[in-house]
C-alpha cells in the first residue's frame, strides 16, 4: 500500500459527494504526454509558439499544431484504469462528478456520462470554425490535413478553423467554470489527481472546495503547488492508486 492512501481512504470513507479535478498526469497512462512532468511537452516545445494571437495570425503556427495534433496520440489514445476507476465511483452514487483540465475525452471513452464532466479547457476530438461556429469530428480535419491541406481553411465560409480547446491567451468557457464551481461549493470532498495545480483559473477549482469546507486529498507523482494546502498527500500513480482507493470506498 502506498504511504498516505490509507489514510486518505479514512478521510475518505465517510464522503458522499466526491468531486475529482484531473490533469494531464491521469492520462500519461494512456500514452499521452503531460506538460510539466519529466516527459513533459513543454520540455520539447516553447509554449509561447503555441498562444491563441500566434494561431490566428500565423499560418506557419496553424500547420504546426496540425502536425502536432497528429503526432501526439491524443487522438488515438484510451482510457486507463484510473479513468476506469472514477466511472465505478459514479456508478457507486459517491462522485458527483470530473471536473478536468484534459482535452482528451477520455472521461467520457470510459463511460462516465457527459453530463458529470466538465472540460475547462475544451474538447481536441471536436474542430470549430473560429468565423461561423460551424464545427466537425477532428479525425474530418486530419483527413483533410492528410489529403495534402496543411492549414485547412472552413469550407463554409473560408474562416480559420481550430481544435475546440482553450489555448494561451484565449478565454475560459464561462459556463463551464459557473458548473466547475458550483460542484466545487457542494462537494464535501474533493481528489486532485495528475495536476501541479498550477494552471489558473482552473486551480482555483480545488481551492473552492476546500475553502468552502470540503476535504481535499490530491494523488500525484511529483510535488504540486497546492500540496500544503491538502489534508492528505498520496504520491504515486493514478492508475494504481485511484483503483485501490475506489475498491475501499465503493
Ligand atoms: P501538468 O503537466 O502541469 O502536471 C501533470 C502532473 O501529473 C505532474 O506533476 C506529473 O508529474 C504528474 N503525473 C504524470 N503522470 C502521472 C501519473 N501516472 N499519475 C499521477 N501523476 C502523474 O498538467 P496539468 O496540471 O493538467 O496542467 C497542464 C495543462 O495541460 C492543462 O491545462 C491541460 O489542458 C493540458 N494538457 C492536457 C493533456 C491531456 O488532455 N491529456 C495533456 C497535456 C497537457
């Protein structure tokens, strides 16, 4: 047993309104890499290449991304056990829901229902025009990168078109974090799982929570900004510890 799980399990125990807020590091399992672990994207990449003002005025950014969304695995990736797990804690009654910073979808590949996610940070599986809204499956998009459109252009009415997530510089969906808080206010727990919790305003999610009297447990390998903030700390991987936790809960 990993130090600290059991102790995260009694604090657990006595919970009925579970909320989890998920980072990358919940889907490295799955293959995808996060941003500021060991094997981080932003080790590779400069992320000041990637902002929403570079997109939209540069067509040399555009054919990158479109390059790099095929190239991450994001696309292809599945679910893992500790997806898996946060679905049985659904079905247990105990989660009232995933709020996530993942643009993966793979709360949702799993099998919780949409409606017990919220994407902070948007959908990469879904491209919209940024004109006229008009949107489409983002495999339609590759298959036009494919054919030999390095920046695919909307065929509607000939807009800039983009994977549906927040990038650098561009707003935060407004409902989306109205739900984010609203399920943080009323969860009685909350477990952070695969973020440093570094990334605002999504961070200050788990924050809510805790200051509105939730218990706050985080699971992740690597320290986080918010660690001293917890009332447990249980270093590891999601995908070993979240099926422990879920089978001593559920
Ligand atoms: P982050 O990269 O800042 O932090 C990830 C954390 O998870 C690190 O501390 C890392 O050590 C830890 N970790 C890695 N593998 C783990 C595992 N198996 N179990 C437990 N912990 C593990 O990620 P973040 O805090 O989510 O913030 C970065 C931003 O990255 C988010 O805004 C998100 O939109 C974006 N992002 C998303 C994906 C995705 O959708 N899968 C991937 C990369 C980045």
């Amino acid at each position: 047993m990993k130090p600290n799980l059991d102790r995260a399990i009694e604090l657990l125990r006595d919970k009925e309104r579970l909320l989890a807020f998920t980072g990358a590091g919940i889907s490295t399992e799955s293959g995808i890499p996060d941003f500021r672990g060991p094997q981080g994207v932003w080790k590779k990449v400069d992320p000041s290449e990637f902002t929403f003002d570079k997109y939209v005025n540069n067509a040399e950014t555009r054919i990158r991304s479109w390059e790099m969304r095929k190239q991450s695995g994001v696309l292809d990736a599945q679910p893992n056990t500790a997806h898996r797990a946060l679905v049985d804690l659904w079905v247990s009654g105990l989660l009232s829901g995933v709020v996530t910073q993942n643009i993966d979808g793979l709360h949702q590949a799993a099998g919780l229902p949409s409606e017990a996610v919220v994407e902070l940070h948007g959908n990469v599986q879904r491209v919209e025009c940024l004109e006229c809204e008009a949107g489409w499956p983002t495999e339609v998009v590759i298959a036009r990168v494919d054919a030999g459109e390095a920046d695919p252009r909307c065929p509607e009415c000939g807009g800039i078109i983009k994977v549906s997530v927040i990038s650098f510089g561009q707003a935060m969906p407004v409902l989306e974090m109205q739900r984010a808080s609203e399920l943080a206010v009323a969860c009685d727990a909350m477990v952070a799982i695969g973020s440093t919790l570094s990334v605002y305003p999504a961070a200050y999610v788990p924050l809510e929570a805790k200051q509105t009297g939730a218990r706050y447990v985080i699971v992740n390998q690597g320290a986080t900004e918010q660690d001293h903030l917890a009332d447990v700390v249980v270093e590891g991987a999601a995908g070993e510890v979240l099926p422990a936790m879920v089978d001593a809960l559920a």
